[in-house]
C-alpha cells in the first residue's frame, strides 16, 4: 500500500491533472486515511469503514483520471464501471455484483504480474535452458532414460561444447533472429453459455468447467529466437507462480484497497428528478441493488466470497437533469463525502496543453517525429487553441479538455498527411497557422457544430 502523504499524492496527480484541487485533495485524504486504518489496532480496524466520494462536474473535467491515477499511484486494484449497464436483478441486463467479480479478476491479474515479477530470474534461467534445448541440432539434445546412459561420453561433450558456444552466442544477442520450431498452446475452444439474468457467476463456472474437460491443444510454430525466449518466460513463469496464493493475496487487496468508480450515476436518478415516482426497471431499480454492495456485502467469485466492507467507491456524475438529492436517501447516505469540480476555462486549457507531463502538445511532437518531421508549440499558437476551445464550448456542448483533441487533431490533420513527404522539414505552430486551419471552422457555426 502507498505510504504518501496526503501533499506528496496530489503533488503527483498534478502532474497529469491540472486544477481540480479539491476533488485531489479529497482523494488524497481518502487514500493516506486507508494507510492509516492498517496501522490501528485490529479490533478497532474492521470498525472503520471507507468514507464514499461523490465526484459532481460536467464530462472532460477529470473525473475519471483523477480516480484512474490515483489507483495506478497506490498501487491497488482498479475497475470503472457505466451505471448505465445494470439493470434491477430479474431483468435482461447485468447485476450490480459483476463489478465486484470484475474488480476481482483485476485484482488476480496484479497480483500475478507482481509474483511473476519476483520470480522472473528463475524464469529466464529455465527458459533459457529449454531455448538451448531448442537450438541444438536434434542429434544432440538431451535425452532421458536409456538413451541417456547409451550416449557415447564424446558425443556428450561435443554437446556440452556446442551448447555453451550457442549459449554466448545467445547472450550477445547474435541468434535473436534466427527461427526455431516449437510447441504452442493453443487457446480454447471458446464456450458461450446464456445466463439467465442475475446469475452471470453460473455461467462463468461453466465457461471455467468446459475449458477444464476439453484439453489444451498444441500446435508447432515457426518463431524467431527472441519471440520463443519470451514465450519461453511465461511458460516458466506460470509454473512457478503459485495461483493459491494469488488467489488469497488479490482477495485481500481487492477487500482492503481496491477502488470501484461507478461513473454517470446522474443517469440512474428518477425520471426527470423524481424519485419518488414509482419502481423503474433502468433507475431506481438499479440504486437499491447498489445499496447492498456499498454499504458492505459479501460477493461470490469464482476465486471465493469478497466482501466490499471496505472496498472505496467513487461515484461521478454531470448532474445536469438532476442533482445528488434525487438519488433514493439511502443511497445519498453512503457517498457522504462529496466534491464540486469546476468547468474548464481558457487558462486551465493552456494549462492543459502545456504543464502535464504526457501532454497532447508532447504526443503530436513525438508522432510525427517518427517521421523526422520536428514539430513547435509557440506560446501564441497555443493561447490561440485556448481560446477557440472555450469559444466552442460555450456555443455548443461543454464537453470540457476533450475539445482540445477534436481542434488539436484538426490543426495538424494536413501535416500528418504529408509528414512522409515532408521528412527533414521543421514546422512552428503559431498563432497564425492555428487560424488559417480553423478560419473555415470558426466562420461557420453550423460547421464548428458538426466538426468540433
């Protein structure tokens, strides 16, 4: 689990996010009070429960990403789900617990890499062993039982001495593309099995008891040395990675750290904020299913029961029809902690394309230098994207940073064109060229719609 203050966390999410202080701060808060739970006494640790965030912002504000990178930050297991894809158990659509089995199998896969992570020397050592086995001539691969003790003791060394000769010539890369032939598992025949509604587990136990009856085939496959080496390592590395231990390990986390975000829960409020108006199959429905798992539960995986006492659920939504309190009261009472992010203006887009560290400006720059074509962001031709931005979304649909990528991608849409004809060239993007691209855009506001 993270050990970073609070200062040090939003110092981090500031170099992908910019602004939003006080939903990072909030998380911030969230994730070191999670640290700090670990550290009291037992009898009073399973007593404190994870206070719930509602995140409220119109779309391409941050929502998601400050959730998303603060998950990859702490190191837990992370899984975003559209309130839009349940429907109330009984009726065609998934159930809520899915995204608990979900949050589960992401929670196997971390761990996994994890584990074969420590265990990826031993790895490379019996994979090597089996690529050398791979590259001697038949004649001299090793043999077992009789023929073994029936090997004429020179031919032995001469197979000893070849194998270490190939062994160098491995390690210094001069074999990498030389082709060899092996065995390889080919994946299973895939089994799709119709569950009735609610019960998407059975089906998955099924699907798992199918794959098990039919048996792994194997095909023989032309590789280059370096490709069979590193099928080589997952092979090597699957056998020595305990899946029991996995298993317990990413139950553990996936209860004691992992992250739900539930985003566009706006969308499950009662018609036309009403929310009192009766059972609905799409809205209320699927709020009093969620009530269960959030306020803490215990969900049957395939890897075992999961309870999400303690699981952190962040929820997200525009709430442009409707607001937090047109959700059901008990519903509103487990997301206690709630947040406002603020619409984005043309400083925060300037910022946006300048500060972050994987900026766009950054992307476009290395995109097209693969062509050797350099490409500059004045300051002037960015404070011009700034403002356009903004200028579109006020006239049309506040869709928030994500208008930077449709005004970015239609400024340098010819220059990607032609890059491969223009190798060698360097190109500024100033002021004058962003308005010379968007001139026919911004003359034209029924075009600005349809384009932008």
């Amino acid at each position: 689990m993270s050990t970073l203050t609070p200062r040090e966390i939003v110092s981090e999410l500031d170099r992908y996010i910019v602004g939003q202080n006080a939903a990072k701060r909030m998380v911030a808060i969230a994730m070191r009070n999670r640290w700090r739970r670990q550290q009291i006494d037992p009898a009073l640790r399973d007593e404190i429960a994870p206070k719930n965030i509602l995140m409220i912002g119109p779309t391409g504000v941050g929502k998601t990403e400050i959730a998303r990178r603060l998950a990859k930050l702490a190191g837990c297991p992370f899984h975003k789900v559209e309130a839009t894809k349940y429907t109330e158990v009984g009726y065609m659509g998934r159930d809520v617990e899915s995204m608990v089995r979900d949050l589960m199998e992401i929670g196997v896969q971390l761990i996994r890499q994890e584990e074969s992570g420590k265990v990826r020397v031993k790895a490379e050592k019996a994979a090597e062993e089996r690529l050398l086995d791979l590259l001697l001539p038949p004649s001299m691969r090793p043999q077992s039982g009789y023929y073994a003790d029936a090997l004429p003791q020179a031919g032995a060394e001469e197979a000893g001495s070849t194998r270490d000769k190939l062994r160098q010539l491995w390690r210094k890369g001069a074999l990498d593309d030389k082709q060899v032939e092996m065995e390889v598992a080919m994946p299973s025949p895939s089994v799709e099995i119709m569950a009735m509604p609610g019960m998407e587990e059975i089906g998955g136990q099924f699907k798992d008891m199918f794959s098990k009856v039919f048996p792994q085939k194997k095909k023989t496959r032309k590789l280059s040395v370096r490709d069979a080496y590193e099928l080589l390592i997952t092979e090597e590395s699957e056998k020595l990675v305990d899946m029991d231990k996995v298993s317990e390990s990413a139950r553990e986390r996936v209860e004691q750290t992992g992250i739900l975000f539930i985003d566009e829960i706006d969308k499950i409020c009662g018609r036309d904020g009403k929310g009192g108006s009766g059972p609905d199959v799409s809205r209320e429905g699927v709020q009093r299913d969620l009530l269960p798992v959030v306020e803490g539960c215990v969900v049957n995986t395939k890897y075992g029961m999961v309870k999400t006492d303690h699981i952190l659920f962040i929820a997200a939504g525009a709430f442009h029809f409707s607001k937090p309190s047109d959700l059901v009261p008990e519903l509103q009472g487990r997301f206690p902690l709630r947040v406002e992010l603020s619409a984005l203006g043309k400083e925060d887009f300037l910022r946006i394309l300048t500060e972050p560290q994987n900026s766009l400006t950054t992307q476009y720059a290395a995109l097209l230098a693969t062509e050797n074509v350099t490409v500059t962001f004045t300051p002037d031709g960015l404070e011009e994207m700034a403002v356009f931005a903004q200028k579109v979304n006020e006239e049309t649909e506040n869709i928030g940073a994500r208008r930077l990528y449709t005004i970015m991608e239609t400024i340098v849409q010819d220059l990607s064109f032609e890059a491969p004809d223009r190798s060698g060239e360097s190109v500024a993007i100033d002021r004058e060229y962003v308005r010379d691209k968007l001139k026919d855009v911004a003359e034209d506001r029924d075009l600005s719609r349809y384009i932008l």
